[in-house]
C-alpha cells in the first residue's frame, strides 16, 4: 500500500512540531524558501526515523507553487497540505507581505486544489490579525475569494493598503474567504480545506514580534485573554491534528481561532 504524502508548506517554528505529529508512517515533503532551515528541520525528522524529503518552494511565484504540488503527487496520493508560510509586519514590506501571504496562499489553494486526494485535508496557517480589523464588504470578500491570483494585487482594496501592519490584516482576513470558497472546489475532489488563526504563539516569528515597538500592546492582550498566556506550536499543531483528521470530516470552509481567547477579549471591551 502506497504511503499518503504530508507536504508541510514553511518549516518555521509550527511548520516542524507540525510535521513530526503528521508525518509517522507517511512521506513528508518539507517546502521551504530557505535552504539551512529545510534542511535542518529534514535532518532533525530523519533522525527520528520519518521519511522525509525537502524541495525548494517560494509560495509568492505562482509557478514555484506547481512545480512543488507535481513533485508531491509524483511521490504517491497527496493526503494532508498544511501551509504555514508566511511573512509579519516585522519582518518585511508590504508588497512582500502581500506576494506571499495574499497571493502565496491563493497559489497555494489552487495548485494543491488540483492534486489533493480523495479523504484529504488541507489546512492554511492565517492569523488572528484577520479578526481584529473591521470585516470588508460582501463584494471585496467575493473578489479576494475568487479573483486569479495575477489579479489580486490589483483589486482596490488591496491597492489601498500602504502600511505592512495593514497588508498583513487584509492578507489574513482573506485567507479566510480564500479557504471558503476553495473548500467548494477541494470538496469536488472529495477532500477538505480549512484555516487556523493562530493568536500570539512562541515561534521565532512571535517572539520577533513581541520584540517590537508592537510587543508592548500584544503582552497587554495576553493578559487579557482568558487564558493569560502565550500559545505554543504544539496548540497548534494540536489543532491541525483535529482539522486533518476523522474526527472533523464534517468540517471545511471554516476557521478555526486558537488566541487563548484575545480576540474574545478584546471584542467584549476586558480591560
């Protein structure tokens, strides 16, 4: 029996505990900008014994994105995509922010779309950045849903966007919409598509953040959350677990928000 393929797309902090919980018994394919981090986190899963290879991918080049989608079905039935790639606010600009987090995942979304096998599951890493500003229209929802990925720069309410802080949000919030309306086509395939927004998390990424001018106001919201605490990659990848597995096969199109309740906070006025 053929072994189902796990692409993990980003092998950053949640992209390797992600891995290593969903890659026993399969093959593993880790997709990754860098070269040091694919093959750090490669070494460190085949000393554990999974069996893993890696390949280059840069999710804002569309054609990189299929390039990666027909290397993993060339290895066998494509089970589970987990995409958790991604730029922040701190770490790049806004047209960076919007080539990879907007566009990355829509290439993401369509290329896998075409490949992923029947009872599969994807699951994209957004953020609870997408929930904490105000939601758009019905009509820019609509168009960041379903507008080709060589479009979406050029819709309005992306053109509007200046500041990173922003983009990231925009980017975030239309993941969400992107996810709803490509579980439909995912569903014709028999398989299903899903996100997570993940609240302030202790990866590299999170800690570079609350390192910022911004980590001032996100210890704030910690403290506020109902569970006054900062969230691990293991909450994640917990939850990940549940959206790829059996126990959700009546779930897709939807969002999942693991903040330790932030945004819950913030939405009721704590202080």
């Amino acid at each position: 029996m053929t072994a189902g393929v796990v692409v993990v797309i980003g092998v950053g902090g949640m992209g390797e505990v992600i891995a290593r919980r969903q890659g026993t018994g399969r093959k593993v394919l880790l997709a990754d900008f860098s070269d040091m981090a694919r093959e750090s986190v490669a070494s460190n899963l085949s000393g554990d014994g999974h069996d893993v290879w890696t390949q280059f991918v840069d999710v804002g080049s569309p054609s990189s994105v299929a390039a990666l989608a027909q290397a993993a079905a060339m290895a066998g039935p494509v089970t589970e995509v987990i995409h958790t790639a991604g730029l922040s606010p701190v770490q790049a600009s806004r047209d960076d922010i919007l080539r990879v987090d907007l566009c990355g995942v829509a290439s993401v979304l369509e290329e896998f779309g075409k490949i992923i096998a029947a009872n599969g599951a994807g699951v994209v890493i957004s953020s609870m950045s997408g929930h904490m500003v105000p939601e758009l229209p019905p009509d820019q929802q609509k168009h960041l849903a379903t507008a080709p990925v060589d479009r979406l720069l050029e819709l309005p309410a992306v053109q509007e966007v200046t500041h990173p802080g922003l983009a990231y949000a925009l980017a975030k919030q239309a993941n969400r919409f992107r996810v709803k309306a490509e579980s439909v086509n995912w569903g014709k395939r028999g398989a299903r598509l899903n996100s997570i927004s993940p609240g302030i998390i202790s990866t590299p990424m999170g800690r570079q953040e609350l390192d910022s001018d911004h980590g001032k106001h996100m210890r704030e919201w910690i403290e506020l959350s109902g569970t006054h605490r900062i969230g691990t990659p293991g909450d994640i990848a917990h939850a990940v677990a549940f959206l790829l597995g059996p126990e959700s096969s009546f779930i897709t199109g939807t969002d999942l928000l693991v903040d330790g309740g932030v945004v819950a906070a913030l939405a009721s006025g704590a202080s």
